[in-house]
C-alpha cells in the first residue's frame, strides 16, 4: 500500500454494491445503491485531541456522502475523517 493516511483520517476499501435484477432487468452500476460499510485498509496516527479508534481490518458503517474518492492501482478507495465513521461491526 502506497498510501498512508494523516492525522485522524483513514482509507476505507468500500464493499461491493449487490447485484440486483428486476423481472429480469439488470440495474446498471450507474443505478446502484451506493455501499454504506466498508474495510479499513490504513489508519493515520491521530490527533493530540483525539485518539485513533479505528485499526485495520475494521468493518465500519458510515454516512452516504462520507469520504473523498479516490482510485489507487484500479481500486476504488474512500478517504474520511474518523468522525464520519459512523459505526463500528
């Protein structure tokens, strides 16, 4: 991994959006619901205010508009602040 987050910041492996078909229509990608859980993939090292909760490995929730995109060798990756997490599972 060639990135690694600052401060309170993590980088989140989103999970795939499910497959669905309608009587037989497949919804293309762009009609997808957008994946709300995600993987931590790396972790900053915290703020002096506040801690680093998150490690890598958890599987988190967080809110539908959370995070910056970004793309890193064909992957599709979010970059959030600890605080948009949302939950912990």
């Amino acid at each position: 991994m060639s990135i690694k987050p600052l401060a309170d910041r993590v980088l989140i492996k989103p999970a795939t959006a499910e497959e669905k078909t309608v009587g037989g229509i497949i919804i293309p990608d762009t009609a997808k619901e957008k994946p709300l859980k995600g993987e931590v993939i790396a972790v900053g090292n915290g703020t002096k205010d506040e801690d680093m909760v998150l490690k890598k490995g958890d599987t988190v929730l967080y809110g539908k508009y959370a995070g910056t995109e970004i793309e890193l060798d064909g992957e599709n990756y979010l970059i959030m602040r600890q605080s948009d997490v949302l939950a912990i599972i």
